[in-house]
C-alpha cells in the first residue's frame, strides 16, 4: 500500500446505496462532464442510470475518507457476464452493434461498460486498481473474451478521422469475431488513406482508456457508432484472453499466481 492507495479499495457494489452512487459518479462524468443523456438520466437525482443496471455487476473503487454521502465511488466498472446476457436476452452493445461473431464463437464473453474515473484519482492509481480487480474478476469466471464499446468525445468524426483510421488499419478484430455497427448508425473509420496516417496525432487524438486496452492486445469492430444522444462516437473495443500479448498474459498469470 503506498499514501497514493490507503484510501482507496476496489470491491463489487453490495447493496442500492453503492450503486446510486456509482451512478452518481457517472452522472458527474458522462452527462455533466461529456455532455451525454438517455431515456433513464434522472436529471433532479443527478443520477446516470439504465436498465442494465439491475442485472449487472458493479465494480467500484471506494475512497473511504469519503465515507460520509454518496461520493465515495470514485471510479467505476458495469460488468455483464453472457450469463446474465442470455437472461436477459442482449447485450448493451447490441443497440450499436451486430455482435453475431462473438455470439458464435461458443466462447464465455464479458461485456463491460460505464467505465469512469473521479477527475481528481486520474492518472493515479484508480484505475490500475479497477483492472487488478477487473483481472481477478475474469480469472474467477473463465471469461474468454472481453468487450465493450468505447467512446471519443463528441460526434464530428471529421475531427476524429486520424484517431479512427489508426484503428481500422492496424488493429481491425480477426474476422471471424469482428462485430460491426448497425447500418443505421455505421461510420466507415477508414477516413485517411494507410499511407497518409500520422502517428503521432493518431495516438494525441484517442482516450487513453482505448490507448491501454491495444497496449494489451485489444481489437476494434467494423465501424464506428455516432451517438448523438450521448454526445460520443464509439468504437467497439475486444480482447481475446488466449489471444492477448505476452505482456496480458502474464498480468493476469501473476494475478492467478497472487490468489493461488
């Protein structure tokens, strides 16, 4: 434990008053912050909710100097097993997606969602915790394939055209479990010829959720989703747990190795 962590702990929420204020944190996060809104956003309660809630798992990470109120998440995971998803019948990532391959694939999915830090535990390590738990999560449940949509900022895609023709030409899912956007919604990221990309502003241009999910081995889907209601374009990101880096791999070897 360093002074940066000995407030902080990361657990699954455990009963309502843990996840209103997980949805109080990305109330804060997603609608005030980024601009977004949906059917569920209780706007006086300043909550961000959706029905996915009720039958998700909730990891959070807890700032226990903050004991008193509801702010004491200050970062956030929404996990759904295909367990969980065939009850309910969908995925989340079903209103953007076609996610055919992965439901053919035969393989134990997890989609995550609402991922979200406090502005003030950025680029600490909030979010190193959030994955350690994420990793021990995965391990307990034989989860093979992790996935979810994640989101830039805003829906003019002219200016996110070098960010998304970075990812559709180096790190495009293998076919065979490559889900694609909805005709409706489907933005082609293929914006800037391969030989006319510029690194630099590629990587300047894209969160850093996304920069760290291909640093261990991630994918994207076919097309980008725009989602005016949310004020995001989303890319559909996907990690396959026998296909990941080295580097993943032994994360989550030390992670199994720690428990054993």
């Amino acid at each position: 434990m360093t002074p940066e962590t000995h407030c902080l702990e990361v657990r699954l929420a455990r009963d309502p008053r843990d996840l209103r204020a997980a949805q109080r944190l990305r109330y804060r996060v997603f609608v005030e912050e980024l601009g977004g809104d949906g059917p569920m956003v209780d706007h006086a309660a300043r909550l961000e909710a959706d029905e996915f809630d009720a039958v998700c798992d909730h990891l959070i990470l807890v700032d226990t100097s903050r004991a008193g109120g509801d702010h004491y998440v200050v970062g956030a995971y929404r996990l759904l097993t295909s367990e969980k998803a065939e009850a309910l019948g969908r995925y989340y990532c079903d209103s953007e997606y076609d996610l055919t391959p992965l439901r053919r694939s035969g393989r134990k999915l997890l989609e995550l969602g609402r991922s979200c830090v406090a502005p003030d535990h950025r680029g600490g390590a909030g979010m190193l915790l959030l994955w350690n738990a994420l990793a021990d999560y995965v391990l307990a449940r034989g989860i093979e394939i992790l996935f979810g949509v994640a989101s830039f900022h805003g829906t003019d895609v002219e200016a996110l055209r070098m960010p998304l023709a970075w990812l559709h030409h180096h790190h495009l899912a293998p076919p065979e479990l490559r889900p694609k956007a909805l005709p409706d919604h489907f933005q082609p990221m293929d914006l800037v010829p391969l030989a006319a990309l510029d690194r630099r502003a590629a990587l300047q241009g894209m969160p850093n959720l996304i920069k760290a999910y291909l640093r261990l081995g991630g994918f994207v889907g076919d097309g980008a989703y725009v989602d005016h209601v949310f004020n995001t374009t989303d890319v559909l990101l996907l990690m396959d747990t026998t296909a990941m880096s080295d580097k993943y791999r032994d994360f989550y070897a030390r992670r199994f190795e720690a428990k054993s």
